[in-house]
C-alpha cells in the first residue's frame, strides 16, 4: 500500500509540474471587477435551517486550516496557517457556513486594501468600501444558496459598521459566482487579463476612471526567469 501511495503522489507530482511550466508558456485568464453598489439593500436569500453562518475569530482557526487543506487546495492554494493570522491582524473577516456542525464554506472580505496571490497585485479601493475575495464552498453543497447566504449575512453585518459598497474579483469562467453576484445588483466596471507568455507575466488592466479603484503590480514581469537563473547559478 506504502508503494502504492508513493507512485500515485510521484504521479501527481509529475503531472502538476507538466501543467505548471506549460503555463509559462502560454496561459491567459481574465477577472471582472465587480461593484455591489449598496451593501445595506440585502436581497431575500432562502437558506436551509441546516446551514449556521457566523464569523470566524482568532484562536479559532484549525477548523478553517483542516478545511481548506482537505478540500479547497485540490483547485487552489488559498491560504496558510500564518496567512490566516496575518489577515485577521490587518483586520479582515471570514465568513462560515456550518451544515450539521462540519465547515462547507467561507468567505474573506477585506477593508479598503487586498493582496491578490493569483494576480499578483494589490487593489486599493476607497473608503467605506469592503471587498470580498477567496471564497469556497464544498461541492455537495453547491447549488443551495450557500455562498448568497454568506454574502447577505457579512453584508449586514458591515453595514451596520457604515460600509457603504462592496467589490470582489472573478474569473470571468466563473459563472456560478457570477449568478450569485448578480442576486446582489453587482455589476461588472472593470476587467483585468493577465497571463504568462515564455515565461513573462502580462497583466493587463482596465478599470473606469471614475471607479476609484487602483491596482498595483507587486512583482517583476520577469519574476519567473530571474527566479530560474537564480536557482541555476546557485546550483552551479
């Protein structure tokens, strides 16, 4: 069995190597930039009396990490132990859904200021704005207006502390997000591709003058190639 355990993880190691560098070669994605215009206007959500959101608090996290370890990295590395910590510091909140007392899913939002780690940017947004991103829900609980509860439940909560709007990022293949979204009035002002292309990060931004948002790349287009250079002439 030992064997066995062995070659399938080699296996898996392999492939998500072969997917990594094909994606220096050529990948390209895009975001929406999408506005929740008014917080404080909550849409009519129908959530099953099994599902129990609340916010997550520090000392509180283990949950979260086993979650997001067992379920979420198998389509994306959202965040560490340390991460958890750092956020909570810099203020932001999570948000969970509980079915039968087992963690389903959650929601991160944020004050005025985020890091992506996919885009490799940080958004600024104005005042008495939030902005919500890293949010998952376990697949079998897809479907179940899980993800528009949380959302309805933190906006709520935030509009009682005076914020305003709302922004979050989405990949535009995202279309369960974005049906979601739209229950909450939120439209799309902005788009941002980005991608790599031999190994150079494209990041392509367009957002309206007007939208008072601002994006900052936090990384060198090269990053890849100096990084490979590095490791090879340290090796040497």
């Amino acid at each position: 069995m030992r064997r066995t355990h062995d070659k399938l993880t080699n296996i898996h190691h392999v492939k998500f190597r072969i997917k990594y560098y094909q994606r220096l070669l050529f990948s390209k994605s895009a975001v929406y930039i999408n506005l929740f215009p008014d917080i404080s206007i909550l849409p009519d959500i129908s959530v099953d009396k099994e599902y129990k959101i609340s916010c997550l608090h520090e000392g509180n996290t283990r949950e979260l990490i086993d979650f997001h370890d067992t379920y979420v990295w198998k389509w994306n590395y959202m965040f560490s132990a340390e991460d958890i910590e750092k956020r909570l510091i810099e203020g932001h909140r999570c948000f969970l859904a509980h079915k039968h007392q087992k963690l389903v899913g959650f929601m991160w939002i944020a004050v005025e200021s985020v890091y992506s780690t996919d885009l490799l940017c940080i958004f600024d947004f104005p005042k008495n704005c939030i902005v919500s991103y890293n949010n998952f829900i376990r697949p079998d609980c897809r479907g179940e207006n899980v993800l528009p509860g949380i959302r309805r439940f933190a906006f709520e909560e935030f509009s009682k502390s005076g914020y305003e709007k709302c922004y979050d990022y989405t990949l535009i293949s995202n279309k369960s997000v974005i049906k979601s979204n739209q229950k909450f009035n939120a439209c799309p002002i902005g788009k941002i591709t980005y991608g790599y292309f031999f190994g150079y990060y494209f990041f392509l931004p367009y957002i309206g003058r007007n939208e008072g948002i601002e994006v900052r790349l936090v990384v060198d287009p090269w990053h890849r190639w100096r990084r490979y250079l590095r490791n090879k002439f340290m090796k040497g």
